[in-house]
C-alpha cells in the first residue's frame, strides 16, 4: 500500500457518514432552533409532530426480521410510539402520513436512514433538558427524548459497533450513505410541513 492510499484510507464507517452528514445536520440543527421550539408547548408540539412521523415511517425498518438479525435490540429502539404518547400529553392529534416516506430501501440503505434516527438520540439529550422548562419530562410530552434503556451512550456506541464491524461491498457502503442523507432531508420535510401545518391552522 502506498503512503498516499494510506492517508486516502477511509475512517471507520460510522465516521465516514458522521463526515458526510456534518452539512445536513449543521443545516437541520439550525431550522429546528429557528422554530423556537422551546419557546412554548404549542411550537415544542409540531417539533413532535415531525418527530412523530419520522419515527412512524420507521417503524417498519425497526421491526425488519434481516435488520433485527444484525441488531437484535433494533425494535426496543424505535421511538414512534413514544412520539404518539407525547402528541397525546400534548393534546395533539397524530397527524396523516406526509407522501414521500422511505419504501422498500436496500438493507444498507436502511442502516443509514438508521443511523440518523439513532443519532438523533445524542442531540435529544441537549433537547430534553430545554424541554424541562416547558414543564416536559421523559414521563411527560419528551418521551421520545428520553434516556434509552440501557443508556444513551451505551446505545449508540453499540449501534455504532454494530455497523463498523459489517462487511459491505463499496455499493453497499454507496447505499448507507445514500440512506444517511435521505434520512436527514425527509426530517427536513417534516419539519416544514409541520410548522407550515400550524400556520395553516394558526
Ligand atoms: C433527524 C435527525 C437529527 C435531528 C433532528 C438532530 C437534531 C439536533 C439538534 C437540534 C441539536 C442541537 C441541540 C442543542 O444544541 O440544544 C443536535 C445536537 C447533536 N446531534 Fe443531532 N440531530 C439529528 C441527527 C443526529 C445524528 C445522526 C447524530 C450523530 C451521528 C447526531 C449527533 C448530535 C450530537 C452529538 C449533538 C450535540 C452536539 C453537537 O451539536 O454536535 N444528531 N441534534
């Protein structure tokens, strides 16, 4: 191997999507804080709304009998129904299903639209603590921001683990990315559609 291939040699997986997400997820960080969603329970309520149906378009991959093999506590995962909980602490009604959801993805693929959602545990920790202020809790209205079972650290880094030790072939790896990037532009989808929803209602 040459010294050039030797610095041209990819990081782990998992550090490679992080790399190729930092745009998308700086982008995202700042539309969601443009919302204001902790300014009150109302603007909190359509984040919800989008992490509700995020998670619900999900929820299929998480229940995937192959993903489940490679991730055996791939369904205790899923946050959509701790999302539905919280629209009904929050007295709002679960929303229709927004055209455009993820269909019959590759297995690699999938993993990079999981690798979001599953990422999107790490920054909840910083949004749960704002959701405090509106008298939320991980009981209450931010279940789905809750500390997983078993840890939040621990999760990821098993997640993470997981997925630095497949062996996948460079289309495969093409597909991960793929699926890591379309993860970050539906939430970006649902995140308008969501607070364009309560205007219309407004
Ligand atoms: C739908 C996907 C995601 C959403 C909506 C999201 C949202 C956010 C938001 C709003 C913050 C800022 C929290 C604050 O400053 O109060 C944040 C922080 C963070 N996110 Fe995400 N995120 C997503 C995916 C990911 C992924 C895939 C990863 C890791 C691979 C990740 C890792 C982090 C980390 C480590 C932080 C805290 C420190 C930092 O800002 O870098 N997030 N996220």
């Amino acid at each position: 191997m040459t010294s050039q291939a030797t610095t041209q040699r990819p990081t782990l997986r998992s550090q490679r999507v992080n790399q190729i997400t930092n745009e998308p997820h700086a982008k995202l960080d700042a539309l969601v804080k443009a919302h204001a969603p902790f300014d009150t329970q109302a603007s909190f309520a359509r984040f919800v709304v989008a992490q509700y149906l995020f998670q619900a378009e999900l929820v299929s991959l998480y229940n995937d009998a192959a993903l489940t093999a490679i991730i055996p506590d791939l369904p205790a995962r899923c946050r959509a129904e701790a999302a539905k909980a919280d629209l009904a602490d929050l007295d709002t009604s679960v929303p229709a299903p927004v055209p455009g959801a993820v269909d019959n993805p590759t297995q690699a693929q999938a993993l990079g639209w999981l690798f979001v959602s599953e990422g999107s545990k790490l920054g909840a920790a910083f949004l749960i603590k704002r959701a405090v202020g509106l008298g939320l809790s991980e009981t209450f209205g931010a279940r789905h921001l809750g500390e997983p079972a078993g840890g939040r650290a621990e999760g990821w880094k098993s997640f993470v683990r997981t997925l630095d030790s497949l062996e996948l072939s460079p289309q495969e790896e093409a597909e991960l990315d793929k699926g890591a990037l379309e993860a970050f532009n539906r939430f970006t989808v649902l995140l308008e559609q969501a607070y364009a929803n309560s205007a219309e209602l407004a």
